[in-house]
C-alpha cells in the first residue's frame, strides 16, 4: 500500500504521516527532508540555495545528511529547502529516490507536498491535510519555542506566508490537492482525532 501525505507546512502531515506509517506498518519517508537536506549542505558549505546549478550537485550529496540532524529542523534550513525546491533540477535528481522507497513491500508512506499529484500519482490513497495559516503559525511558533529559537510569531506567520506562496507559486511541481485526494483539515483536530479521521479515509478505500 502507497499512501500519499501532502500539505502546507506546519499543517500537522508529518506527525500524522508517522503515526499511519505506524498503525500500518508501513515504511515512512519525510520528502521535505530531503529538500531540506539539500538546503543544509549548501549552507554548510556556504552556497546559496538560490543558485540552481550548485543546487542540482548538492542533491546529487543528498545521503550525505543524516535525516535525523537536528538542523534539519532550524528555520533558515527549512527557508533553504523551500528555495531548493522550486528547483526542476533538484527535484528530478530526488525523484527516483522517493519512487524507490515507496516501491518497497509491504509499502510506504509518504509526505510532502507532491507526493499525489507528481512523486506517486496511483498512490492507493490520498490525503490532503490543511489548516488555517493562523494555526500553523502557531504550531510552528511554539515548536521553535520549545527549541530556544529566539524568534516572534509575526515573523514565523509571514516566513509560513512566503513559504506557501513559494510552494504553490512554483512552476515545476506547485503544491496542490490532487483532484483524487481527500481534504483533511486539521485545524480544530488534535492529532489523535486527525488520526481517527485518517484512518477512516484509508480504511474506506
């Protein structure tokens, strides 16, 4: 079974995608990381993420970035990522990647933000999961928070802002909602009722 996770950022898909690759026993795969590990080895070697042809080597470098490295997660990395991943180069040197590891029995999930329309299109199913920008922000606000990153929420609201205007604005695989998805909204949801919600999408099919 293929199950395809996308969305904005900060819209709750990572958590959910884990705890439905765990009920499942699926495998999981968190494709923004490695845009987001692209982003973190042009910076470590002071590169700028805006510039394509270095961009497509440093996807060729992909593996080597731990997709556990805590900086993954750091706000200028995922700001990084969002640049990278505008780039058509870079995302076709990481699309065999992705297809590889959900090729794998008894299946996968993935999440990103096109995983259904470009990355897998005859995923099993699909899932769209949302929230309002507000709620995002402050998901992600308290989690930079919880990290000891110094930083406001105006600042994490208009950094969610321009990073969904990024995403959606790219030429080359813009984030949307395939037209066979299922829309999830996660706004008023904790994650064990996203969970639930989920689950009787998967379960339906």
């Amino acid at each position: 079974m293929i199950i395809a996770v996308d969305g904005p950022v900060a819209a709750g898909k990572g958590t959910l995608a884990r705890r439905i690759a765990a009920k499942y026993g699926l495998e999981y795969l968190d494709t923004g990381a490695l845009y987001r590990a692209v982003g973190l080895y042009m910076l470590r070697n002071d590169q700028s993420p805006s510039d394509d042809a270095l961009a497509v080597k440093a996807a060729r470098h992909v593996s080597e970035i731990s997709l556990d490295d805590p900086d993954l997660r750091r706000e200028k990395t995922g700001n990084a990522a969002s640049v990278v991943a505008a780039n058509q180069g870079v995302r076709s040197a990481l699309l065999d990647y992705q297809r590889n590891v959900a090729k794998r029995k008894p299946g996968a999930v993935l999440d990103g933000r096109d995983i259904g329309t470009v990355v897998y299109p005859d995923a099993d199913v699909k899932l769209f999961i949302t929230a309002s920008a507000t709620t995002r922000a402050q998901r992600r606000f308290e989690e930079l928070k919880a990290k000891g990153e110094d930083i406001s929420f105006e600042a994490v609201l208009k950094d969610l802002q321009d990073r969904d205007a990024r995403d959606q604005g790219r030429s080359s695989a813009p984030l949307t909602q395939a037209a066979d998805a299922h829309l999830l909204d996660t706004t008023k949801l904790d994650i064990e009722a996203a969970l639930e919600a989920a689950c009787r999408i998967i379960d339906g099919k």
